[in-house]
C-alpha cells in the first residue's frame, strides 16, 4: 500500500485562495486541512473547501465528454471521446463563423473562478467580442468604475492596521469575498478597530458593530453622499488631498451640498440622519479607517454612483492608498489576465460590435457585456444573431435576473458547449458536456486576477475520469481554432511567470509570491486617469455623455419608483442572502453541506407573518411582477418588517428530471432584467432588489 503523500495547494472552492494541504493515498485525495504557512488564510478552511473530497468523488459527477442524445433538455446524454467532443465544437463554431462572423459566438463563464485570462484568450483569438461574465452583476463593475476614477480598485489594507472599519454591504464570515477573506477582518477588528456596519439585516457584523446602519436596500449611493455631506459641511476632509489631487472638487461639493442634505438622505435610506452623521464623522477622523465593500453596491442602476462616490469617501479622507486605509495593491511581477488574453488582438472593428457597447460604454471598455442583450440577440436576431455559445463554470438558469428569460433563450440558441463538473439545469440545454477538473485537478498560478498583491500556487494532486482543467480545454479547443497558444498547460505558467524570473517548477516549490508594497503612490505619479487626480468629476464619462458626478437614482422597483405595485407587491425583496455552504447555485449535491441548509430560507419579520397567518419554518409563496417561487419561512426580528431576505441560487439536484426543479426556489424567476432598469453606463443589472407579496403554501 502506498504512503500518504502531502500537496500544498490552494482551495478554489469559493473565490478561492485558502492554503490547503491535500492527503493522498492510492492516487485519491483522501482528506484536505489548512495550510498553517499560507499568507491568506494562516491554517483556516470553510466548510465549502473542507467538502472539496465528497465534491471531487460525487457519484453525479460527470467524469467524461457528453453529447446530447435525445432533444434538446429531454435528459437523454451519451459518452463520447474528448476528440469527437472538441471536433463537433471547432466544426460548429467555423461554420458560425464563416456564415455570421465571429461576434456570433458567445463565449461565457460565471463567477470568477481563475481560467477568466483563458477564456477570454479563447474569445479575443476567435475575435468575439461577445463574453458572458458575472461582471454585470460582479466585481469588474466596481473594478471599472473604480479605474475611470482613482485607476484601479482600492482594497481594506487590513495588514495595514485600520484604526476603523466600515463594512459596507459585506459578509466576509460567510462569503471570503475576491481579495477579502473574513478572517483578514476579523484580526484587524480584534486589534480593537471601531466598526460600522451599513447592511439591511443585522447579522454577525452588524452585532460586534459600535454604528449599525439599517438601511433600505439599494439606496447606498445615497447614503455615501450623504457622508460627504457631513464631511463637507464639518471640513473633516484631508484639505491637502483635495487641494492636489481631487479633480472637480468645486462641481462636486455644489452637487453634494445642494442635493444632498441629511433630512433628504434620511428619507431616502431609512437611516436617522443623527446616526449618518456619527458615522461619517467617526470614519473621517479616525485614521486610518478603511472601507470594506461588497457586491450587493454593485448589484444595482446606481453601482457606478455608489462606487465611485465611496471611493471619493476614502480620497477625501486621505485614506486612499495609505497604510491601513484602502490601498491600491502591488502585484506581484507575473503576466496579467490582460495581457495574456491578448485584448488588443480583438481586432477594433470586432470590438465596435460587442453587444450594448454604444449604450453601456464602460461595461464595454472592461469587456462587459450584459446577459440580457445576449438573450435578445439569440431570440430576436438582432442586432444580429448569436447562434453558438460555449458556457464554463456558470448557471445562468439559476444565478441571472428573469431566470425565465435566461431559460428560454439558452432553449432556443443554435449549439450550446458546457463545461462543469455536474448536469445542472443550463447544462441539460447543451448539446455538448465537458467535464471539468476541480481545483484538486489543476495547475496554475491562482489568484492572479485579484488585486491583493499575491499569486498562489494551485497543483494538481489527482486526476479523476477524464476530467480535464478548464486552461486546458481552452488551450486545447484554440489550438483546433488554429489559435496561437502555448504547447501544454505547464508551458503557459512559465508564460505566465516569466516577469518573475521563476518556471512553474520553481514556483510550485515557493508557494506563493507577494508584490512588494509601496505606499502613496501617487505623490510620485499621480493616479492612472486622464487628469491624474481622482476624479470625482469624470472626465471620461462627460466624454462618453453621462453624468460627470455620482448622484442617487432611485432604486427601479420600489415603493418610490413604482407606488401602483405597493398593493399587489407590498415588501421589499432583498434577493441573493448567501449562506456559508453553499456557493451561488453549487454545492446542493454535498452531503455534509445540505445537511446543514437542507431548504431554501426567506427570512421575513414576525410582524409580516402574523399579517399573513405565516409560521415559522412553513413554506411561503414569493411573488413579485415576474414570477412566484416557494421558500421555507425563518422569522427574522433582524430585519425591517418592509423588507423581506430571501436566498438565490436554489435548484435541486436530487430530482433526477432534467429540469432538476430549477424554477421551484429560484429567486432569480422573481428579478427584472429590463433594459430601463440597468446601470446606465455599466449595464449592471439591479439584482438585489424588487417588490415582492409573501403567501403561506402547504409545502415545497
Ligand atoms: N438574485 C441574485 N442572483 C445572484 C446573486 C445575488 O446576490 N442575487 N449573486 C450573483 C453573483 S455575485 C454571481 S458572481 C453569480 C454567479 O453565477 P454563476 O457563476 O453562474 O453561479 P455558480 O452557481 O457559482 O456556478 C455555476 C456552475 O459552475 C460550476 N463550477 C464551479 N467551479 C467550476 C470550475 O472550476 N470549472 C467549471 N467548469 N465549472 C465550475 C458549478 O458546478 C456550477 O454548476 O450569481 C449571481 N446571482
Ligand atoms: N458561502 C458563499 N460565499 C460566497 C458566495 C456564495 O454564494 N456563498 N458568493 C461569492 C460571490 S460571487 C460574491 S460576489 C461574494 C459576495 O459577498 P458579499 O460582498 O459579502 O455580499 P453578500 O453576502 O451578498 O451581502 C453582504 C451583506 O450585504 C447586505 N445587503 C444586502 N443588500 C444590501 C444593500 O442594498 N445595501 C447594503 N448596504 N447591504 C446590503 C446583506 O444583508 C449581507 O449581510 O461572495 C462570494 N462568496
Ligand atoms: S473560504 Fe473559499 S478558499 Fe477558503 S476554504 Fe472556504 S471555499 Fe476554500
Ligand atoms: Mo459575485
């Protein structure tokens, strides 16, 4: 019998990046533990990571390439090789091409999950324009409009020793965001920082907080300028900063002071204005403080407002790019995603055709497009059709707005590939299945699409049926493509790695690499915009014809947008309450981890249950305008009676038909992806919030 052998390794299972030591007996992974050396996580593994073995050797994994043997979602699948699998692939997509053009492929993948710099390698080579991404809805909005305002995203330097925290719309404990892991918060927070938490629910966060700010969901650009406005009116701003290195200060303040006063902020949030103005002065004067955000911000028509006013929070207050204030991370020396998914090889008259890029002009100058205009391209033609799709790592059924919408289209489209681990509801639409290897299964260079200035070592400990890693499939598919790649998956790390001076070899043995810290760049070289100031006045979208200025816009659907629907759809539904086991629409399949959250959870306030003859743990019906889904009822007194917290990304894997019951939970079949109710100039989609009425059913 052969000895145990150890990997160190990096766990992907969420955004990924926790130090792993990886168990292997007879060439299976038979246990994985913390790695205690690793910088990110100093020995500490979630649930999700610790269920990576009963993930990795589920009896539902599809272990080898599948082609669709009966009509289109009837279930009916066959085994076939990775030659025939990627041939009918290549085949396929030529013919599209030579008939349509390149841009009538779409290219997808959902979260980010560290292939993103291959994929769209794939997509630029090819010359569509046209990839899917979660970033409507997810990190590269705030990255973009981050960029176009201070030059690239600000991270919580909490190695730096923040004096006070403001967790804003974020959950660190349960969901480890991108460059955030709880346990980074939690340290500095015990080094006796104050903390203000800005979140509907009061959870874990919001108890260990000195200010707890309640607030209505989807109204934070508001509040953010609301504390500008305290800082203003109080000159609690760093004067020097502003003096130097504020673009547009003068317009800026005019729009805050006049627009934004307390009482007006108050109304609008639901927040006491006595209480907005003890936290902003306490986040003003406190130094450093740091601002730790999270998606939900972005998840609406104002994600660029709120963004880049927040940021304006941390310029005013000098806190941007200071120690233990939000700094703007140095990477290590390593080819980045950019570079080496080659954009500047999609040719600019491909770029010009990219999907919504003449109405969304900053989601497509970072490569964005939204869900939405690739539904319409499929069912309508126009502005032209997108016949084939290849979709890795993403269930767009579950995880997009108007679920239905996303369904049928993903019904109608030509030829769809999938890549994932298991045949979920998106993945039974395809005519092609490829099985993709989990993160025990892969070599790479992890996280390197972060900005928290590391790259981490991800080895491959086994291989398991013929599961191939997601690099290697894109590698493979673009060489059939007659793209230009390197030979193998290892010869693209040393690619990767080559500014280091290390192979994938030597670097396997480091671990990791971290960028070395500089502080304060700017009074070197300014920030990376046109004026070289952070510009709270945008220079670049006053070119593109937008709002130079962050304002508030009210939030869609909502009680003052749409007062009509109040009496058909009188709570505010807050979509998308993410639960420590479960990753978006995965993980329902593990045992352990559905042991715990066995049922879909809609928290409401004992008021509204006793309103509606609702019991704790019955099963409700939840409605808004789009659709009607159930969920198990938890009583919340946590929580605003107006508002209602229901869960996303519920489907269920044990029903064997093929729908797998993706319309039964799924919160998404509630949410609006109307084209008037995006982020104007990113095109992110208001995700987190609409109207909703709550009914007692009998049962699921
Ligand atoms: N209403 C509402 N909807 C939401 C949200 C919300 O807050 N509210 N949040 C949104 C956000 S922020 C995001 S990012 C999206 C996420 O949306 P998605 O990324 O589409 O969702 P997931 O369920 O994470 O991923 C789908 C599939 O990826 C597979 N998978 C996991 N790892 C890998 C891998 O390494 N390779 C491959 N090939 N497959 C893999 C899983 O098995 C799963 O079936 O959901 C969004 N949807
Ligand atoms: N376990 C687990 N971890 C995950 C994920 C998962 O599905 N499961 N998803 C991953 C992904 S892709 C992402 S993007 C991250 C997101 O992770 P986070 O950024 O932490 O976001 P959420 O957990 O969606 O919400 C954070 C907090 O915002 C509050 N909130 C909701 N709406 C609003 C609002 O309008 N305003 C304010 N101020 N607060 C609001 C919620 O009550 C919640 O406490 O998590 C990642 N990690
Ligand atoms: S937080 Fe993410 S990276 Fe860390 S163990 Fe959990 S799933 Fe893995
Ligand atoms: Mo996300």
């Amino acid at each position: 019998m052969e000895e145990i052998k150890k990997i160190r390794t990096a766990c992907r299972s969420c955004h990924g990046g926790c130090g792993v030591i990886a168990h292997i007996k007879d060439g299976k992974v038979i246990k994985v533990e913390g790695d205690p050396d690793s910088p990110i996580s100093h020995g500490t593994l979630c649930s999700k990571g610790l269920a990576i073995t009963q993930l990795a050797y589920h009896p539902d994994r599809v272990l080898y390439p599948m082609k669709r043997a009966g009509a289109r979602g009837e279930g009916k699948w066959q085994r076939i090789t990775w030659d025939e699998a990627l041939n009918t692939i290549v085949e396929k997509f030529k013919k599209v091409i030579s008939e349509y053009g390149p841009e009538s492929i779409v290219v997808g993948q959902g979260t980010g999950r560290d292939y993103e710099s291959h994929l769209y390698r794939f997509a630029n080579l090819l010359g569509t324009p046209n990839v899917l991404t979660a970033g409507h809805m997810c990190y590269v909005s705030r990255v973009g409009s981050t960029l176009i305002t201070c030059g690239t995203l600000p991270i919580a330097d909490y190695e730096g020793g923040p004096k006070c925290i403001v967790v804003w719309a974020c959950n660190p404990q349960w969901t480890n965001p991108d460059e955030y892991k709880g346990e980074n918060f939690w340290r500095a927070y015990q080094k006796g920082a104050k903390l203000i938490c800005i979140d509907p629910r009061r959870g874990f966060i919001a108890n260990k907080a000195d200010l707890w700010l309640q607030i209505r969901p989807g109204t934070d650009a508001a509040l953010s300028l609301g504390f500008h406005h305290v800082i203003i009116e109080e000159e609690l701003y760093d004067k020097e900063f502003v003096d130097n290195y504020i673009n547009g200060w003068d317009a800026f303040r005019e729009r805050v002071m006049k627009d934004y006063p307390l009482e007006k902020v108050e109304e609008i949030t639901w927040v006491d204005k006595d209480l907005i103005r003890k936290a902003a002065r306490m986040y003003a004067t406190t130094k450093p403080a740091c601002i730790h955000w999270g998606v939900p911000t972005e998840q609406t028509n104002n994600c660029v407002n709120y963004t880049r006013a927040t940021t304006g929070l941390m310029a005013v207050t000098g806190n941007l790019d200071a120690p233990g204030g939000n700094a703007l991370f140095v990477n290590p020396p390593t080819r980045t995603v950019a570079e080496f998914s080659r954009h500047r090889d999609l040719p600019p008259e491909q770029q010009k055709k990219r999907l919504g890029g003449d109405q969304f002009k900053l989601g497509a100058r970072v490569a964005m497009i939204n869900p939405k205009k690739a539904w319409d391209a499929i069912v309508t033609g126009q502005p032209y059709p997108l016949k084939a799709g290849i979709l890795c790592g993403s269930n767009p059924v579950v995880t997009r707005a108007n679920a239905k919408e996303a369904y049928e289209a993903l019904r109608k489209i030509e030829f769809l590939a999938v890549i994932d681990f298991f045949m979920t509801p998106t993945a039974e639409l395809a005519d092609i299945f490829l099985p993709s290897g989990t993160w025990l299964e892969q070599n790479h260079v992890a996280d390197n699409w972060k900005r928290h200035g590391y790259v981490l070592a991800r080895q491959k400990c086994v291989e398991i049926g013929e599961c191939w890693q997601d690099h290697k499939i894109f590698l493979e598919l673009g060489k059939r493509m007659g793209q230009e790649w390197p030979n193998t998956v290892e010869e693209a790390l040393d690619y990767l790695l080559e500014p280091s001076g290390l192979t994938w070899e030597q670097f396997k043995e480091k671990g990791y690499l971290r960028g070395e810290m500089v502080y304060y760049k700017y009074k070197q070289r300014g920030f990376s915009t046109p004026t070289k100031k952070v510009e709270l006045y945008s220079t670049i979208l006053e070119k593109w014809g937008y709002d130079p200025l962050p304002k508030y816009v009210e939030v869609p659907e909502s009680p003052v947008s749409t007062p009509h629907l109040l009496k058909d759809y009188p709570y505010i539904l807050n979509a998308g309450l993410r639960t420590p086991t479960f990753f978006h629409s995965a993980n329902r399949q593990i045992p352990s981890l559905r042991e715990i959250r066995p049922d879909p959870i809609v928290e409401i306030h004992p008021e509204t249950a006793k309103r509606h003859n609702i019991k704790d743990g019955q099963w409700a019906y939840i409605t808004s305008p789009r659709g009607r889904i159930k969920q198990r009822v938890k009583l919340n007194d946590n929580i605003d009676p107006r508002v209602v917290v229901g869960e996303h990304g519920w489907w269920y894997p044990e029903q064997k038909d093929p729908s797998h019951g993706w319309n039964i939970s799924n919160i998404n079949i509630l949410t609006d992806n109307a084209y008037e109710t995006l982020d104007p100039a990113m095109g992110s989609t208001n995700l987190r919030v609409c109207l909703c009425s709550i009914a007692p059913c009998e049962d699921r």
